[in-house]
C-alpha cells in the first residue's frame, strides 16, 4: 500500500525527469503551474490509486516550490512569525520565533534537492557555490540575508542559515511598547540622531542591532545626503537623497573582490553627509574614524561585541588590521574624538531584546578611555524559564556630554532635559 508521499516521490521523479530546465524557465509561473497540475492528474489516473483533489492541489504547491521556489524552505520564508531559519543538512531544520528556537518538521528528500535549492538560492544573488567554492553569502530578493556552506566544508550535509528581512520596520515608539527600551531613552537617541552624533550599535548575532540603525535612520534630515556601505543591503532609509551600497565577492578567477574598505574609501569622494556602515569587521573601522573625525558627523555603523567596552576594543583591533603601525595611544585618540555613543543591544534568555546600556565616550585620561554610562538596564531576579523583567535606569549627562553639547547647538537641549525628566524611565 502506497503512502501519500510514496505516490509525491513517484510522480515527482518522472515529472523532473520529463522537464526540459530551459523550457520552464521561460514559462510564466501560472503557465507552469496549469501543466504541473495536468501532469499530476494524468500520472495519478495511471497509477490507479486515490488522491484527494485537495492533495492534488498540494502536489502541485510542492512542485512550484521546488521549481520556481525554495522547495520546504518555502512555507517557512512566507511565515512572517519566523525571523531565522537554519538547515542542518536534509533531515534537520530549526527556526527562530520571537526569539525561540525550535526544531520543525520539514525535511528534504535528500541532500541532492537540498543542495539543488542552495545553488538556486546563490544564482538568484549572481553568485555561485559548489565543491570548489563551497561558502556563499547571499541576499534574496526580500532582502533576507542567506549563508550558504556545502560538503566538504560542512560533514552532514549542506547547512543554510537565512535571516529573513522583516517587512515590517520598527520605531522607536513601538520598541518602547515592546520593553526594548523607555520613552526616556528612546528621546534621547532620538535626539542624538538628530543632532548628528557618531553612533555605533553594538550587540551579538540577532540582538536587534540593524533594526535600531534602521530606526534611528529615520531621524536624519531630509536635507542630508547619506550613503549606506553593507554585505548584504538591509537598510531601509525613507530618506530622499539616500545611495546605497554593496560589497562584491572576488569572480570566478578570484578577482574583481570590492569589500567594504574600498567602499568607504570611495564613499568620501561622494560629498556624504553622513555615512552609515551596515557592520564594521575589518579594516573599514579605520577610514570610518577618519570620515567622523573628517566633518562626516552623524555617521553610524553595528559591530559585534558584549559590552561597550568591548566595543571600543574591537574598534582598536580592526583600526589595527589597516593601520598596523599606528601607535595603540593614537588609535584611542582617534575613537574617542569619533565616536560619540555606543549603544549596547542584548538578546536575552526569555527571547526579548533590549537596550541594556548607552554609553557616551568622553575622552582620554592618561592611556585609558573614559566612558559614561548613561542609561542601564538592571534586571530582577529571574528563573531560566521566566520572562526577564527588570527597569531602565539613568544618572543623567556628565559636564562633558557630547550630547548636550550637539543638543544646544541643534537648539533640542530642551527636548533633551525634558527626557531626563521623564518618570517612566
């Protein structure tokens, strides 16, 4: 007795070895889609077993995915509940929703279809991935980013990890709703967007570091020309005078490479206002101090790192990948006359994000760089399965505030006192 995916698996394999590939690339979707459903009819009928018509139906959808589309994956894409999908090799799949993973029930056939879609998800971003080039980051056409590592690389089969682009932009407002931050420190950051401090986001993989870049974007001035340099475009600005972009992986003779470095580099002869890097990793971190200290204020970029602290660390070391022999004293000075604010980003064990900490950089005291904390988040004491709960705490601007400073000059300090004001903090 034939099960229903005994009798898909049939069907499929005569119908994929009828296709001509250039054929159905040519065919409009709703075309392909009326002959798939002829052809899973007619071989059905032969095959003389009972197949419900809305099952039919269903044979059909899962062709078209793996034809047109993303083939399992694809049901998981169209969730607008799933922020993160990760394939473990044909017969293990997870995904992350509202901060929590969990293992799903989609499965491969086999590692061929599994690796078949990798290579059509590479050659929808126009690059490639095969034995001899066996990592590949990609961008879909939503904008979600995809990486991509097959055999031999990875010992269990091809292993896919996409972020999926949200598309619904956060505000400030609503990351308040959602406990991410208080309405003190959400005008505060506003304030300081506006007023053209240099600010970097820093945080760990999925903390939520480019929705807060994307949300502070939104208050930069209409009247300002912003360039954006990332890997893979996310940024979304509603800004009229925007251009975006984006870094090149090295061609098929390992030449032709335009990482972000060069952006940048090339970005300065653009008469930017602002430049925003997508992620600072590299050798970049240099010529994006320079473009802050050189009149390019209320730049902003992310970077990966635990702490603010932290931050300024890794700043120092990428700085160092371009600059090996800049002394470590004026690497400091660099930054700390660069950047303004460093705002810390978390995701926490109950799945939230939140702002646990913003910082502004003050200055030198002998080799040391001096930071103020402005904002903190302290939690209360939780339960590894309960909700994080805690309260946004602040001790106000110091005499040297970089913020207050900006503020006066923009003619906002008292929108700025007034946050500090506020009750609900």
């Amino acid at each position: 007795m034939y099960s229903v995916q005994d009798v898909y698996l049939k069907l499929r394999t005569r119908i994929f070895d009828a296709l001509d590939a250039e054929a159905v690339s040519q065919l409009a979707s709703e075309r392909l889609k009326d002959q798939l459903r002829t052809a899973v009819d007619t071989l059905v009928d032969k095959e003389a077993v009972q197949i419900p018509v809305l099952v039919r139906y269903e044979f059909v959808d899962r062709l078209m995915d793996e034809i047109k589309g993303f083939g399992p994956l694809q049901p998981l894409i169209d969730d607008d509940d799933i922020s993160d999908i990760m394939v473990n090799g044909s017969g293990c799949v997870y995904v992350e929703r509202k901060g929590k993973l969990s293992r799903t029930d989609v499965t491969f056939i086999d590692e061929s279809q599994l690796l078949g879609i990798a290579k059509r998800i590479a050659a929808l971003a126009g690059r490639r991935v095969d034995e001899s080039q066996p990592l590949c980051d990609a961008r879909l056409p939503d904008g979600s980013r995809v990486n991509i590592a097959i055999p031999p690389i990875t010992l269990d089969g091809s292993a896919i990890s996409i972020r999926k682009f949200g598309r619904r932009e956060l505000s400030l407002e609503q990351m308040v709703n959602f406990g991410t931050l208080s309405i003190a420190m959400a005008r505060v950051l506003a304030v300081a967007a506006s007023c053209r401090l240099n600010i970097l986001i820093s945080g760990g993989t999925g903390s939520g570091k480019t929705t807060l870049l994307n949300a502070l974007s939104k208050y930069i001035s209409d009247s300002e020309r912003v360039i954006t340099i990332e890997d893979a475009a996310e940024l979304k600005l509603q800004q009229p005078h925007v251009v975006r972009m984006e870094t090149r992986p090295p061609g098929i003779e390992n030449t032709g490479c335009i990482d972000q470095r060069d952006l940048v580099i090339n970005s300065l002869r653009m008469r930017p206002d602002r430049i925003i890097v997508g992620e600072c990793r590299g050798g970049e971190a240099f010529e994006m101090l320079q473009a802050m200290n050189t009149g390019h204020d209320g730049s902003m970029s992310t970077l990966h790192a635990n702490t603010p602290r932290d931050a300024l660390a890794r700043v120092e070391s990428m700085v160092m990948m371009a600059a090996p022999n800049l002394p470590l004293e004026s690497i400091r000075r660099n930054i700390t006359s660069a950047v303004d604010l460093i705002v810390q980003v978390s995701r926490l064990h109950d799945g939230s994000r939140k702002i646990i900490s913003i910082s502004e950089v003050i200055g030198m005291e002998g080799d040391s760089v001096v930071m103020e904390e402005v904002f903190r988040f302290e939690p209360s004491a939780t339960q590894p399965d309960q909700m994080v709960t805690g309260q946004f705490t602040t001790a106000g601007l110091m005499g040297r505030s970089a913020l207050r400073t900006k503020a006066r000059f923009f003619g906002m300090e008292e929108t700025l006192e007034h946050a500090f004001q506020e009750r609900q903090l």
